[in-house]
C-alpha cells in the first residue's frame, strides 16, 4: 500500500511539473501574474488568519481571563471606544462593586538603561494591574500601593527579555538603575523582573513594554477633568456577570 502511493505521489509530482513547463512555455506573462496573484492571496488570507487567531479565537493568556472587561467610554454615534480619566476611574472604583479590582495603565515617558546606548518603552501602571493579571515573577517583587505615594522612590518591574538583555538573566538586576530619557530625574531602581511566560497583549503583538512603573497622579501640567488617556479594565467578582457589571457602570 506504502509503494503505490508513492509511486502516485511520484506521477503526480511529474504531471505538476509537466503543467507548469506547458503554461510558462505558452504564456509567461500569464504564468508570472498567475504565481503572483496566488502568492498575494494565500498572504492575505495567512495575515488575517493569523490576527484572528490572536485576537478572536485564542483565550488571552492570563489566568480566568473570561473574568477580565475592558472598560472605556463609548462616543455616542460611531461608538468609538475611549480611554478613561482619573476622576473617572475614582468613581468607577468608589460606585461599582462588581469587580475584584480595576487596574488603569498609560504610555510613560522613555526610559535609557544605564549606559545610555538603549531606549527603552515604559509604561506608568496602577499597583492593582500586574496583580489583576497574575503576572508571574521571575526575581524581586511587583508594583505595590506604597509605590504609588508622591514622595516614595521611583522603582520599575522589567520584563524578562530586557532582563536578558541588559544584565544576562543574573539576580543582580535588582537594585540596578534605568535614567529617565532627557531628564534630571532622579533613576528608577528596577524592584522585579516578570517571568518568561507573561505576555501583554494591549496592544497584541505590537509594542513589547520594558519597564512597568507605578502611577502617580496627573501628567505635569494636565487638567484632570479633560484628560483621558488611562487603558482599563477590571477583573468580574466570581458569580457577576458582565451583563450586571455593565448595569452598574450605566449609573456612572
């Protein structure tokens, strides 16, 4: 059984061969569009099969995530989703008891490592984020309340690739230094390192965060009523759908 289909597999191959000499050898110009056109398409279709597949069909990869809701304003017309403010994740915090917790991030200011050659991608989070998540650590500790504290010591949690990257995997990154890009501020003093397996999905797949710091009030000179610039999202009780999260929020 094994011989025959080889052999078929074999004709086939020849009969294929056979085909594409016939076309090229008639047409060229018709061959070439014909490669290209299929090339293009079978690109197309493996490109947004893959985002799909990211986006739709894979769980997100943090524990009971079908607990976790984005929450956000939705502009009344196009219903275009919005980042929250402050004051609005005060009150959401303070209203609605039908989340474990509500963790807020936004894009910090850049970071250089300690030789300044790398730039580094920062992110300010609450203290609740990291925790929501279950982001595992590889050393040290997270972001907790204290650090959130006007007059505490700047600190960050790096990623595992940057802790490879910088210091080579070693313990010894704990307590090193990051400088803030452009500014006489005092350094972060790196507290944790996230394990390997801690994937940030938001956004999937386009911006790897280096360095999590904790959030400490308003962007200088920002009025906090009129900016919005806060990601959030909260984690459900057990036992609360997001059907009765979502009648709460209608209240704020």
């Amino acid at each position: 059984m094994n011989m025959r289909i080889l052999i078929w597999l074999d004709s086939l191959r020849q009969d294929v061969r056979a085909a594409l000499r016939t076309i090229v050898r008639r047409d060229r110009a018709f061959a070439l569009t014909a490669v290209v056109t299929l090339a293009l398409g079978i690109g197309a279709v493996t490109a947004m099969f893959a985002a799909a597949d990211g986006m739709l069909f894979r769980p997100l990869p943090f524990p009971e995530a079908h607990r976790l809701m984005a929450l956000g304003r939705v502009r009344v017309g196009d219903g275009t989703r919005l980042a929250i403010s402050r004051p609005l994740l005060t009150e959401i915090r303070q209203q609605i008891d039908a989340f474990d917790a509500v963790a807020v991030f936004r894009a910090g200011a850049p970071l250089v490592s300690t030789d300044g050659r790398e730039r580094l991608v920062s992110a300010d989070a609450s203290a609740t984020l990291l925790r929501t998540l279950g982001a595992p650590m590889a050393v040290g500790r997270g972001l907790s309340e204290s650090d959130e504290l006007k007059d505490a010591p700047p600190v960050a949690v790096i990623s595992h690739a940057l802790w490879q990257r910088l210091y080579g995997g070693s313990p010894s990154a704990i307590g090193q230094t990051l400088a803030r890009a452009g500014s006489a501020d005092a350094p972060v003093t790196i507290v944790g390192v996230l394990a390997a397996t801690f994937v940030f999905p938001y956004p999937r797949r386009t911006t790897e965060i280096d360095a999590w710091l904790p959030m400490r009030g308003d962007m200088p000179g920002s009025d906090p009523e009129r900016t919005f610039n806060l990601i959030a999202f909260g984690r459900l009780r057990p036992g609360v759908s997001a059907h009765a999260a979502q009648a709460q929020l209608d209240t704020v």
